[in-house]
C-alpha cells in the first residue's frame, strides 16, 4: 500500500496514525492540547452542564476557535487540521440514556486538537504536510507563517529518515472472558425472549476477552495491518493506553454539508476461486435472513439520518452491494442526506451514534437492553474512530472489534470483545 506509516510512528511520544479508505493515511501529531470526556471530568472546566452531552463539549473546543480559510484548494472533503480520536460507545448514555453507565475502561471520547498532521496519499504515492497554525489576537501572522514553513521543512526532513519497524513472533496467548459461555448463553436467550416478546426486532451482543502479549502497540498494529488490511485501519496512542483496530465500516461522514453512513450487514466467506467467491456472493444476497436484516438496518440508518436533514433530501444512494474484503464479503448500503442549516458535524454524530449494526433496532430500547444484560462497560467497542476538521468536515468508522491495550515494562494485557447479533 505505498508508504508505511508504521515507519514514523516514533516521529513524536504522542502519535495518532490512522489508514483511511481511498488509500490515504492521516500521522497526527499532537501539537495543541488533548481533550478527554470521561464520567467525571467532562471538559477542561468541570462537569457537562445540564442539558448538554459529549458532543457539545467537542463543539465548544472547536467554537473557541475563530477558524478562517484563504486562497484556493480548500474544499470541505480536504482534512486541514482538527480533532483525531474516539468517541466510546459509553457517549450514549450523556445522549441517549438517561441512566448511569457504570465503570467504564475509557473516557467517553478522547481527541487530540492537532494543528500539525502528516497525510499519505497511497493512490498518488504522495506525502502532504497539513500544517494550521492559528494566530493570537496580536500575534504576527507574518512571523507564524514563515514558522510554520520551517516546521514542515522539519517534519519533512524527518519523514525521509524514518525506517521500518521490524517485528518480533508473539507468543502463544492465553484468552480469558469476563463471562462464562453458560453465562453469556443465558443473556443470548433473555435477548431473545425480548425479541419474541415484541421489545425489539434486533439486538447486538458483546462480551470482553483479555489476553497478553508481549508486542509493542506498534507490533501489534502492524501485524494487524498484515493479517487484515482494512479500509479502516488506526493506531493511537493516549495516556499509556493504546487503541489499535481495523474496521470495514463508516460511521458517518460529513462533508460540505452532506452527512453519508454505510450501513453493513449481510456476511459471507471469500471463495477459494472466482467461481466460488460469486456463489457465495449470490447464496447471501439470496438468504431471507440477511436481506431482512440489512433492509432494517438501511431503514433505522435512514430514520437517524432524517433527524439531521433538510426534508426531502435523504435517499439511499446504493442499495445492498457486495463489497469484498481480504477474508469476508460484506452486503453494504450508502445513505445520505443534506444537513440542516442549523445542524453541524457534530450533531449529525449525535443523531447517528451509535450505529444500528452494534446496538440493535428499535435502537435506544436496544440500548437499553444491552445495559440490562451485558457484564460490564463496553467502552470504546461500538463507538466511532476518525476525525474532525477545523473546516467543518468529519469522518468517523466503527469500532467493530475492540482492542485496547495497556502497557508497562514487559508483557501488556490487550482487551477484546467479541459480538453476536439476534
């Protein structure tokens, strides 16, 4: 895939790396400051005040900035700096719930404010060097530009010299759960009881699995990279806590002022040949259950996406293509719509998250049901990963597998959760 992002990671202690589809890859480095929502800390002045939720906290960061843009080249889909992190799915019990979430492994989002980000462009083999600086109230816009060159002299400089990562054989792991298979099937069979008690029509499940490893977060990330490249592919690195994943779904995506999801469902091997790949293809677009399933979803996606947007201008622009990936064929949809005057990236995040594909339908009593019966927290599995740009522009994919890793001196737990929909 070009340049291997992998080989400047240690450009800076504070790093976000993120492989994002149409071949381009995002360095950010953390320049500005680093924003972290969590229970009990939510934003940089105390508590969330009543009536508002993560996402207002993420605006005000960005509303503190006057942000202006001259000259050519800078559409809204062009990243130009912004916010590089996650959003947890634990966010949607300050949006959607009004009930405690319970102990959670991670801030309700995290995001690195950058004005500094490095960005591969796979399809072109070219490397761009995003820098936005912003100017004080009397500071010498003159003076900040022309440093702003020498910092991009620096960081180009620095990219030439980088070298690969060289990896080292994991050893065996040792799996452990934080539910017992009886225990996990007996929330299966109360999902379903709600399910033929007419609560819901679907729910997705999770439970946690903690394993240790003795690889890097670098290692870990590269290996995944190897064994499962992803249109979606990230690695950060926030507060001795790695967050590593590969995802082949969009969250959301807003740009000039249209908001786009993808809704998936619908899942079938690769075939071993060509023959065999298209019979797989045709036996699951032909299956009840999995057109019944995506149609529901593409309907619940497009219900989210109507909260956000102008009357008349939410259509599904495609309808249940199979898309191959390296292991699995995937049914995917695109929906979209154009926002509201008044709405912005951020409420089109509110209304979409979390996505139906990893809650369930309908989704906030889904929600509710998950809180029910799941052991613990979920954490960053089922929230969103990507960015937000200082130019109103947003992407964000799913986190559909979830691998936090915590390291210290020697080997490092690494946690997973594993999903089943009903």
């Amino acid at each position: 895939m070009g340049s291997q992002p992998d080989a400047i990671v240690t450009v800076k202690n504070r790093i976000i790396s993120l492989d994002y589809p149409h071949k381009t890859d995002f360095i950010g480095l953390i320049e500005f400051s680093l924003l972290k929502v969590c229970e009990f800390y939510k934003g940089k002045k105390g508590r969330i005040k009543d009536g508002f939720d993560t996402m207002d906290v993420l605006r005000a960061a960005f509303s503190a900035k006057d942000v202006r843009f001259k000259g050519a080249g800078f559409d809204r889909q062009t990243f130009l700096g912004g916010a590089i992190g996650f959003c947890a799915y634990d966010m949607v019990y300050d949006c959607w719930l009004d009930i405690s979430s319970g102990k959670s492994p991670t801030p309700d989002a995290q995001f690195a404010l950058t004005t500094k980000t490095i960005v591969f462009d796979h399809l072109t083999n070219e490397t761009f060097i995003v820098i936005t600086p912003f100017i004080p109230a009397r500071g010498d816009a003159g003076e900040i530009y022309n440093k702003a060159l020498e910092d991009a002299d620096k960081l180009a400089s620095t990219i030439g010299s980088a070298r690969p990562s060289v990896l080292k054989k994991n050893k065996p792991l040792k799996i452990n759960s934080n539910m017992e298979k009886s225990e996990y099937e007996e929330i299966v069979r109360k999902a379903k009881q709600h399910i033929i008690d007419g609560d819901i029509f679907q729910v997705v499940l999770s439970r946690r699995y903690e394993v240790i490893t003795d690889q890097t977060p670098l290692e870990l990330y590269t290996s995944l990279r190897s064994v499962n490249p992803s249109p979606y592919m990230y690695l950060f690195e926030f507060d001795g806590t790695a967050i590593i994943g590969a995802s082949p779904e969009t969250l959301m995506s807003v740009h000039n002022g249209k908001v786009i999801i993808n809704p998936i469902a619908g899942t079938c091997p690769r075939g071993k040949t060509r023959t065999e790949d298209e019979e797989f293809a045709k036996e699951m677009l032909g299956s009840e259950k999995e057109r019944a399933e995506h149609v529901m979803l593409v309907d619940l996606g497009r219900n989210d996406v109507r909260m956000v947007s102008k009357g008349g201008t939410v259509k599904v622009d495609d309808f249940m293509s199979v898309i191959k990936y390296s292991h699995v064929q995937h049914i995917e949809s695109t929906v979209s719509g154009e926002l509201r005057d008044e709405c912005d990236q951020f409420d089109a995040t509110r209304a979409i998250f979390p996505a139906g594909t990893l809650s369930g339908a309908p989704k906030i009593r889904a929600m509710e049901i998950i809180h029910d019966l799941e052991k613990d927290a979920r954490g960053i599995y089922g929230g969103g990963v990507g960015y937000y740009s200082w130019n109103g522009g947003c992407r964000l994919c799913h986190r559909n597998k979830d691998d936090n890793k915590e390291w210290a001196e020697g080997n490092c737990p690494s946690w997973r959760r594993h999903s089943c929909r009903f």
